[in-house]
C-alpha cells in the first residue's frame, strides 16, 4: 500500500511538469515564465516533501528507524549535562 501512495503521488507531481515539456519538443510554444510552467515546478518539490511524510505515516519500520535514530542523539546531549553538573 505504501509503494502504491508513493507512485500514485510521484505521479500526480511529476505528469503536468513531464506534458508541458513533452509538448515542447513537439514544437508547440510553451511559456515557461508563465504560470502553469511555475505550478509544475512547484509540484515537482512537493513530490519531495509528501514521501518522507507517506513513509512516516504507513511504514512502520521507517517509524521505528526514526525512533531509534533520535534516541541515540538524544543520549550523548544528556550525557554531556549529567557529566558537568
């Protein structure tokens, strides 16, 4: 299920950016200080933002990753305080 959000988001981000550049190179005129040009770029950096988010809600085993690496950078700050007190 997660591979599926995942290309299912990759794309929705990616196929409006991918079309205007397609139709392009097929000598159609294409305004890329325009508009639309803007919001597939604007798509494209979502598709970055959105798949740590995916993973983080249904991929239990990058919730546990997360977990673990916070814990050990959590213990080496807790030890330096403990130690100079």
């Amino acid at each position: 299920m997660t591979s599926l959000m995942v290309c299912c988001g990759f794309i929705a981000c990616w196929s409006l950016n991918e079309i205007l550049f397609f139709v392009n190179t097929i000598h159609y005129v294409i305004d890329f200080s325009g508009w639309l040009y803007h919001f597939s770029v604007v798509l494209v950096f979502i598709n970055s933002c959105i798949n740590p988010l995916i993973y983080a809600a249904k991929y239990h085993e990058f919730q546990k990753a997360v977990k673990r690496m916070l814990k050990k950078q959590v213990e080496p700050s807790a030890m330096q305080t403990s130690s100079t007190a």
